[in-house]
C-alpha cells in the first residue's frame, strides 16, 4: 500500500516530542517516524562570529541539545545527536537521521533536501523545513498509509505547529532567499562583511535565479456526513371485528313433542374478537452520496529572481589593451 508523508515543523521540541508519541499510539510504527530537531541557539548562526568564541558556542549547543536527548529517552530507537553540516548538532531519529549518518560534509547539505523530496515533498517545501531545523526548530515527519492519515494529520496540525506559509514570508522579509545553503565558513562570512574577496587571478561566476514552482496539498477542510437513530411517535386507525354473546329469554306456551323433552342440554357460542398486530418494516426513502468533485484553477505565483552582474573597470590606456584577432 502506498504510504503517505506527514511533515510538521515545531518551535518548541517539547510539542515535537508529545506529536511523535501519539503517533506511536495511532499505530504507526517508529520505523516510519522520524524527528530532527536543531538548537534554538543556532536561529543567530549565520551572524559573523570570531574563531575564538566557535568552541564556546559550540560546548553551548552541545549542552542543551544533551538535555533534550536525556529528556527524550524512550521516544524514538537510535535518539542521539548529530553533526550534520550546514545544521550544526542536532538531535535526530528515525529514517530520516538513517540517511543522514555517515554522509561526507559535502553531501550532508543537499541530503536532507534529497531525503524529504524522495519521501514526497516539494523541492520548495524541502528547502523551508530544512531552514527551519537550521533555524532552531523541530521537524516530525510520518510515512503512513491511507487509513492512518488523516489521523496523522491531525495529530501533527495542533497548536505549536508552525504554519510554514507565514513563516517562509517571514524569512523572505529578514532576506531569505527560499534556498537553504546551510551554514557559511567563517572565511566566507569575514569576505561578506569586507565587501568581496579580491583575488590575483580566478573567476567569478554570473548566476541567475530561476523560478521554479511546485504544488504540494494543503488540507483546507473537512466534511463528516454521520447517521444515527431517532425516535418519534406514529399512529394509524384500524377497523377491528368484535363479537358479543347475549342471552334471552322469552315465555313461550307450546306443546312439547318426542320423548327427549325431559333430558338436560347445553348449548354454547364462542366469543370471536380482532386485535391490532403491529408490524413495522425498513425501508429506504433517501440516500445521502459524500464525495468529491475535482476541479482546475490556474494560479500565477509571483517572487523576485536574482542574478549576478558584472561590470568590468579597466584602467589601462587604449594602447595596453590586448587588440581582438578575429579568426579566418
């Protein structure tokens, strides 16, 4: 049976953990239930940092996400921390942490966007719930199948789950590009703040941003249609046969004829009377039909793309510029 992925970010990995534990007891099983969640202290990660603070910070994230492992003991098999590049320590489990371990520094970045796209989720969808774990939060995501999910998504749509729509607005209002690229080298950051890197010799590339849009399914609402029994009172009018017995006497003067005249007699009528026999009978007046009508709509979705130019300064003087030889 195909299965289903249930993705949902949290702030506070307190909520995370409470959703993964009624997952278990809906029935999913662990196998299929996995939970990484970053330090609430790398939400300033990206902010310059000298190297003398890197070991004191990183002792820092350490500590704290330890004292969410010890907390966490018994949610999830393999719970434990891990270094991921570009996410810094984080605490994970599950399928998702399995294809993480082990990864090289170089791929572990595009891993996590690679292992949510191959469970079903957008590229775009992929890349904001890896900013959010970068940014401190804790992602749950549930691989079930059809019977178990829309019980999934209830449990992960309560209050603390992070409504993605506004906080991608809000992430695109501090800067945010919509691509997470994990953390940068102190290096990188230090020619950042100085402007650019000058180098000798090298080359600079021209990038262009390409908009690509994806779709994914937002669960918008919900119909329930339930039957159940009443009662209410029925009468109907019936025509019932009633008979009665009656005895009369007369006087009467008449001769008697034959030799049984003096002989004791009985005689006898029975009393018939009808009663109403109720019977009642099922039938079926009405239907009711639940399902679901599918329709298109176009939507145009508009962002900003960015690209590099170059502008080239040149301060030699015509004679000292290299002349174009074109080819014969």
């Amino acid at each position: 049976m195909t299965k289903r992925t249930i993705t949902a970010l949290f702030d506070d990995y307190a909520d995370a953990a409470d959703a993964v534990s009624q997952l278990k007891e809906a029935g999913i099983p662990e196998a299929d239930i996995s939970l990484v969640g970053g330090d609430a202290r790398s939400r300033t990660s990206s902010s310059a940092a000298t190297n003398d603070d890197d070991d004191d910070n990183d002792a820092g994230k350490g500590a704290a996400i330890g004292g969410a492992i010890g907390g966490g003991a018994g949610l999830l098999a393999g719970l434990g921390m891990l270094a991921i590049p570009g996410l810094g320590p984080v605490v994970a489990a599950g399928w998702l942490a399995s294809t993480l371990v082990g990864m090289t520094a170089g791929a572990a970045t595009g891993g996590i966007i690679g292992a949510l796209t191959d469970a079903g989720l957008s590229e775009k969808d992929a890349h904001a719930y890896a900013e959010g774990i970068r940014r401190g939060g804790t992602l749950v995501t549930a691989r079930v199948e059809e019977p178990l999910a829309d019980r999934a998504i209830d449990i992960l749509d309560v209050e603390g789950t992070v409504n993605m729509n506004e906080r991608e607005a809000s992430w695109r209002n501090e800067g945010w590009g919509g691509q997470f690229g994990g953390g940068m080298p102190s290096a990188g950051r230090a020619d950042m703040e100085s402007g650019r890197a000058v180098k000798q010799e090298g080359t600079i590339p021209v990038v262009e941003e390409e908009l690509k849009v994806g779709k994914r399914a937002m669960d918008t609402g919900r119909v329930r249609v339930h039957s159940h029994v009443v009662e209410r009172p029925v009468e109907e009018q019936v025509s019932l046969r009633e008979e009665r017995v009656s005895v009369d006497r007369r006087p009467v003067n008449r001769p008697i004829s034959g030799t049984d005249a003096m002989q004791d007699r009985v005689i006898e009528a029975q009393e018939l009377t009808e009663e109403p026999v109720v019977q009642k009978e099922a039938r079926v007046k009405e239907e009711v039909q639940l399902r679901k009508n599918v329709g298109k709509r176009t939507e145009t979705v508009r962002d900003n793309v960015r690209h590099t130019e170059v502008e080239v300064e040149d301060s030699r003087t015509e004679n000292q510029r290299p002349k174009r030889v074109k080819g014969a």
